[in-house]
C-alpha cells in the first residue's frame, strides 16, 4: 500500500515538473513554443522584407558599442565647434547654442558611464583631428542640423544593442536631445540664414 502511494507521489511530480518545464518554455500557455534562441527560427529565418537579425540586441550590441566610442571621439572637434559659432554668434543666441553644447557634454559623459558599465574599460582616447572651421555661421549652422541628424540615426542603432532598460532609457534621453537640438538649430537657421 506505501508502494502504491509513493509511486502515485512519484507520478503526479513528474507531471508537475513536466508540466512547469513546458510553462517555462512558453509563459502564455498557448500551444506556440516560446523560443530559448535570438529570434523564431534562428538560423534558418528567411525574410520576406528586410532582414530582421539587426534589430536583435545580442548580434547590435558589438556594433552598438563601436559606434559609443566613435560618439565619444568626436567630442574635442565639437568643442572647437561650439567654441567657434559661440564667438560668432549674435549674443542674443548664445544662451541657446550653450545649452546645446551642455546637453552633449552631458551625452558624452553618460556614453562614457554606460560603455564603462558594459565592458569595464574606458574609452580610449581618439587621436587629434584638425578642426575644419566652418565658412560663417550659416554654414555652422547648416552642418550642425544635418549633425544632429545624422546623430539620431547613429544613436536609434546603439539603442538597438541594449535589452536592459535604465541602459535603453540613457540612449532615449541622448536621441530625443538630439532631436531637440535640431529642432533648435532650424530655429537658428531661419532666423539667420533664410532670404540671405
């Protein structure tokens, strides 16, 4: 009679662990697997549209990574950047142009802070470039819009890289700045260079 009762024991744990194996596996309770790989059908996934596997953080983060330090390395041109179109530019636009200049100092350091936190380096210092200054201030004006830009869409591709989200909530911060800043740029541009 023991016997029976603990083979009874025995059986109903088996099913319970078989049954919690199979929720694991798929959360929802549907009869659709969940998938342990990067994505449903790794390796074998043919795209109908757009091939997919670049949105996917564990094959972004490396070249997430790689562009933080190409980020990070520009930051002593724009320095001389913003130190050139602040002397030419006219004192009531400063105030805007020294907040722009702020928030990248601020994305320079959290860069720093989050690729530190990622890799446990520093990121290494870049070789000096020579600083190209801009023809006048509309033409500083112009290449910084289509900076800010160019930005937005360098930045959208570090975001795919992270899963962790205080990490995805830096790189938001950082993209919606840039987005500010080219909103601010346009304003500096029609009030200075339209009808020239």
């Amino acid at each position: 009679m023991a016997n029976d009762i603990q083979k009874d024991v025995d059986k109903k744990e088996k099913q319970t662990i078989k049954a919690n194996a199979a929720y694991s596996n798929n959360p929802s309770g549907g009869s659709i697997p969940a998938y342990q790989t990067p994505y449903p059908g790794y390796p074998y996934t043919t795209y109908k549209y757009y091939p997919t596997h670049e949105y996917v953080s564990v094959y972004s983060l490396p070249k997430a990574l790689t562009l933080i330090v190409d980020s990070v390395r520009d930051e002593r041109e724009d320095e001389l950047f913003y130190d050139y179109l602040l002397s030419v530019a006219p004192s009531t636009q400063r105030e805007i142009i020294v907040s722009i200049r702020d928030d990248e100092r601020k994305h320079a350091r959290l860069f720093r802070e989050l690729y530190w936190q990622v890799t446990g380096k520093d990121i290494p210092p870049a070789p000096d470039q020579p600083f190209v200054k801009p023809l006048n201030y509309c033409d500083g004006i112009t290449k910084a819009i289509f900076g800010e830009l160019a930005a937005v869409e360098r930045y959208r591709k570090i975001l795919y890289g992270f899963e962790f989200l205080p990490y995805r909530n830096i790189i938001t911060e950082i993209y919606t700045d840039e987005l500010k800043h080219a909103s601010k740029w346009n304003y500096l541009f029609a009030l200075n260079c339209v009808n020239r």
